[in-house]
C-alpha cells in the first residue's frame, strides 16, 4: 500500500483568520549541501507549543526531583501532624518512618513522568511530521475499499474506519509507558496487584468498550456536523450535554462491575452511621457498596455517583482497611461537602461550557484549508481530520490554560469541602487523611510551584493547616451554643 501524497511545503497559518498571508511562510535557511522543505507554520507553531509546554513541565519536574532529593524532613509537616488531637504524635512517627520511601517513590515517578513525556514529544512530533493523520486515512479508506462495499464517499463510516486504526495506533505506542508505569514503579514501591492476565484482559475489555460506545457517538457527532448547517455547534453541544449525563448515569452502574466486584457495605455499626450522616444532610443515599479496589492496586478510594433521588455511596476495600470509622465518616463528610456545595454541579456546568466554547470557535475555523493543507490535507479534508488538527493546534493553548484554571478551582473546592465535615463535626477528617497519605506514599515535600501547576489537591500540610484552624472556630462554636 503506498503512502498518500501530500507536502510539508505549503506556507499555511494556524488559522485562515488568525495570520495575514504575509507572514505565512516560514522556511529555514540551510547551506546549499543540505536541502530541507520549508515547514509550514501551522505545523511549526504546533511543534513549537509542544516542546513549549514539554520544556516548562520538565523544568517543574526537575524542581519536584530536587525536593525529593533531599534528605532533610519536612518539619512543618511532622509538628503539623503531631500537633493533631488524639493520636497525633503517633502518627508523626509513622509520617517519619515513611518519609524515605515516600521520597523513594516521589522521585521514582517523577523521573518516570520526564521519561514519558519526553517519549510523547518524540512520537507526536514525528507523527506529524511524517504524516500519520493522512497515512492512517489513507489505510482506512484501503481497508474498506479492500473488505466492505464503502467508499471514500462514506466520510461517516470512513471516519470510523479511522477513529479504531487510530485508537489501537494510540493503545499500542502507549504500551510502553503503561506497562513500565504499572509493572515498574506501582510494583517496585508495593502498590501495583494487578496480575498480567488481568492486565490484557482490562485492556480488551476497556478497548472493546471504547469502540463499542465511541464508534456510535463519534458517528452521530459527524453527522450533526455535516448536515445541521451553520449553527451545527448548537446541535453538537446539546448532544454532548445528553451524553454526558448518559454516561454519568450508565457507567458506574453497567461498566465499572466489568472491571471490579460491587457488593452492598455489610449490615452493622459502619452502614447505620453512614445512612444517618447522608439523612442528617438531606442526602438521597440509596445504596452503599464496598468495592474490590484491592484487585489491582493498595491506593484507596471513596466516591459518590447517581442523579436525583438515587444517591449511592462506593468505599474502597483499601479505605476500609486503612482507617477507622470514624476516619471514613469523616473523609465521606468531605465527599457529601461536594455534593452540598454544588461543586459536582458547578463542574458539570464548566465541561459543558467547555465543550460548547470549543465547537463554536472549531465552527469559525472550520473552513481553514491552509490549517488542513500544512499537515496533509486539502480543502476538502474529512470533518473528523478538521475537529482533531483543531483540537491539537488552535485549542491546544486554550485547554492548557483552562486545564490550570480547572486545577486551581478544584483546590478551592477542596478546602471548602474540608471545611464543610469539620462543621459537620466530624472530627477525625485530619488524621484519616493523614493516614491515608502515609499508605499511599504521597508527597511530603511538593515544590510550590509543581504543586500548584500539577495537584488538582492542596498538599497535605496546607490542609491540615487550615482544617486546624476551622476545627478551632467550630470549637468555639459549640462552646458558645454550651
């Protein structure tokens, strides 16, 4: 099968609207011994804001290294800790006791995140550059040309011909990095479980899934596009919108028992104070399971899922076994704070702004030939080759910089949340994160600014801090209501 022409040459801007046709060109002056076609600067620009981004990261990484680096204890943290009422001094010393392997493991990932980024800069780089968009469509018009009765004149099913070639292009080139990921570092530092037979059959099972439900979508998607007019963006919003809320509803109830054992909490001390602490808030709590999260990995989880009046609350096996109850009670009062102050709403409400912001600027660009023309393709380029370039050229920026504005929000709602169980009065929120935190190794000394950039929560010290503080108002409190 032969490669499909196309040229590197064409001067093309990032967007027909965002560059006068001046400025459109940009080659690279070489001596005459070593001839090399000029880059267009759509794909020069894209090139350039991927080592960008790729240079600022590594540099937090490297920031991040040199905390772990270092042999010195975070003393504010470990007075922060032994300050705590109850067993506070106790697990300070275990805090100490882990602080090495914490540093280990730290060290141990961010090394990995470098190795792995620096990996993903490679291959995308030379994806474009090689042309991998126009060869995989190119393969996927081949095959249906050579197996089925479709043509190229079939975009929709062409389209998604492409999307699979593309995923499992995508599943295998992130091999590497997954298997290292899982096998090494998880396994290395005693929290990976995951058997290798479990992990090919997670593997089909989450790449049949993919097909199974993307296939549909993408198919939909693609026709609203194609045959809705100029106001399409509406349409594919509104879409988007349903389903979104059909796979909030459907996925932890029918996809995530594929993967892992749900069973109801079992009846006793632990289930009745969990249901009066949903009922003393008003919570719609219909069901409360225990999940298998053992099955693959030591970290510990607790989550909440349902609309309406059909609330159900999922404890890790590993949460359970790691703290008390009156931790869990504590840690699900931070997780019903969420729900009480509106966040899983506000962040509904900011995806699907999101994605309605995005189709509505791909819509001004949607006719960019020069976009199209700099990695491959004409005017005439597929819808689905036309929303990709867009996300990964035009939108790249503006996901970044939404991705960090998101990060910082979710740090506020932590320590809203944090506050709400304290004025639930619950009392152990501290030491139960603290406890967990000691088991899954977390990081006892984040340089400020990968934190910042990088945790979607507040490190621990800082909120510990701050729930000192609130639990010192809400004492107060209760003393004068004494």
């Amino acid at each position: 099968m032969s490669l499909p022409s196309f040229s590197l040459c064409p001067p093309l801007p990032l967007c027909a609207s965002l560059l006068p046709p001046s400025t459109l060109s940009c080659a690279v002056s070489l001596p005459p011994s070593i001839p090399l076609p000029p880059v267009p600067l759509a794909l020069l620009a894209t090139l350039a804001f991927g080592a960008l981004v790729y240079a600022w990261e590594t540099y937090l990484n490297a920031r991040q290294a040199r905390q772990y680096a270092d042999p010195s204890p975070p003393s504010v943290l470990f007075s922060t800790v032994s300050s705590l009422s109850g067993s506070g001094a106790e697990l300070s010393k275990t805090l100490e006791g882990k602080f090495s392997k914490a540093q280990s493991y730290g060290a141990d990932k961010v090394a990995f995140s470098t190795a792995s980024a620096t990996y993903d800069l490679l291959l995308t780089s030379a994806q474009h550059l090689l042309g991998f968009l126009p060869y995989t469509w190119s393969l996927a018009l081949s095959l249906l040309a050579r197996y089925t009765s479709y043509t190229a004149d079939d975009e929709i099913v062409a389209s998604c011909a492409f999307f699979l070639l593309s995923m499992l292009a995508s599943e295998l080139t992130s091999l590497p990095t997954s298997l290292y990921s899982t096998f090494g570092v998880e396994r290395k530092h005693g929290f990976n479980k995951t058997t290798p037979l479990l992990y090919i059959k997670d593997w089909f099972m989450s790449f049949s899934l993919t097909a199974a439900i993307g296939c549909p979508f993408l198919a939909l998607l693609l026709w609203i596009i194609k045959s809705s007019g100029p106001l399409w963006f509406w349409y594919a919003w509104g879409m988007m919108v349903a389903f979104t809320v059909l796979m909030l509803t459907v996925y932890p109830v029918f996809i995530m028992p594929l993967f892992n054992k749900y069973e109801p909490l079992p009846e006793g001390e632990l289930k009745k104070k969990i249901f009066e602490l949903a009922g003393s808030i008003n919570y719609p709590l219909t069901k409360l399971f225990i999940v298998d999260g053992s099955k693959r990995s030591s970290h510990s989880n607790a989550y909440m899922f349902g609309f309406g009046k059909n609330k159900r609350i999922v404890l890790f096996d590993t949460l359970v076994a790691q703290v008390d109850e009156g931790e869990i009670l504590s840690i699900l009062g931070h997780e019903l704070g969420h729900w009480a102050l509106y966040h899983t709403v506000i962040n509904f409400v900011i995806t699907q702004t999101y994605f309605l912001a995005a189709f509505y600027i791909f819509s001004l660009c949607y006719e960019s030939g020069y976009l199209y023309s700099a990695f491959g393709f004409g005017d005439d380029a597929p819808v689905i080759i036309r929303l990709l370039l867009f996300m990964s050229t035009v939108w790249s920026p503006v996901d970044k910089v939404l991705g960090f504005l998101l990060t910082i929000n979710s740090r506020y709602a932590e320590f809203a949340a944090d506050r709400y169980s304290i004025n639930l009065g619950m009392k152990d929120l501290q030491s139960g994160l603290t406890k967990i935190h000691i088991e899954n190794l977390g990081s006892m000394k984040p340089d400020p600014w990968y934190s910042t950039y990088h945790y979607s929560h507040p490190p621990l010290v800082e909120r510990l801090v701050a729930m000192q503080v609130e639990q010192e108002k809400y004492d107060q409190k209760q003393k004068k209501k004494a």
